[in-house]
C-alpha cells in the first residue's frame, strides 16, 4: 500500500513529465512568432523575415533557404491581420515557387489594406511531408 508521501510525489512527476512535452510559445518577433508551417520543413527554412509600412501598406519579405541538393517547391500565402488580430480581407489563393538547391529564394508581399498591422506567413511543401513536432 503506497504511504502518503509518495502521493504528492506521484503527483510532482506526473505534472512535471505534462510539462517537459509542451513546447514554450516562439518569443514575440521571432521568425517562428510570424510563420505556420503546415507540416514539418525537413528540406526548407524561412531564415529571415522583414516587414515595414511604405505609403501605409505593410510590406513584407520573407528569405527562404534551400541547403538540399534538390529543387524543392514551396506554396506560401499571407494572413494579414489588425490591430486586435482579426483577418484583413480574404484569404488569399496559394503561390508557388521552386527554390533551386543550395539557393536563396526571396519573397515579397503587400498589405491590402492599410488597416494590416501584422500578419503570419503560411507555408506548405509537398517535399516536406510529415507531423509538426
């Protein structure tokens, strides 16, 4: 029969090991804050990130790095959110580019609307195939 000690004890662990399997949030303005990845990137990464308002619109830039010996696809969109976190505006249609091996690709978006004060970028490659850790 297990004594009363080893109860909170049990409970300690218990609360611990839920802990050790959570993943801490992206710090604020982090590169992982601004992207969603709908699967896991094995073979792309999003390596740097750029926005500024020019003529009141959000400006966005987005590096991608391909560090494989292969072509790789990658579909991205924009969510461009508000002040509070709403969506602005429609979602918009998936965009495609091929990032060359061992190559650089940059993108670049605009706000539509100068309401936009933030925004995510989504990205999804069938290259990249797999469970989000």
């Amino acid at each position: 029969m297990p004594s009363f000690k080893s109860i909170p004890l049990a409970i300690a662990l218990l609360l611990l090991s839920a802990c050790a399997s959570h993943k801490p949030p992206p710090r604020p303005g982090s590169i992982n804050a601004k992207v969603e990845q709908l699967s896991e990137m094995s073979y792309l990464q999003v390596t740097d990130l750029r926005a500024l308002k020019r003529n009141h619109l959000l400006t966005v830039q987005a590096e991608i790095n391909n560090p494989d010996s292969d072509n790789r696809q990658l579909y991205y969109r924009f969510k461009w959110m508000d002040t509070n976190g709403f969506v602005v505006g429609n979602e918009e249609a998936w965009k495609p580019v091929l990032v060359y091996a061992y190559q650089k690709q940059t993108i670049t978006a605009v706000a539509p609307s100068p309401q936009v004060t933030d925004f995510r970028l989504v990205v999804q490659s069938p290259d990249n195939t797999g469970q989000l850790p």
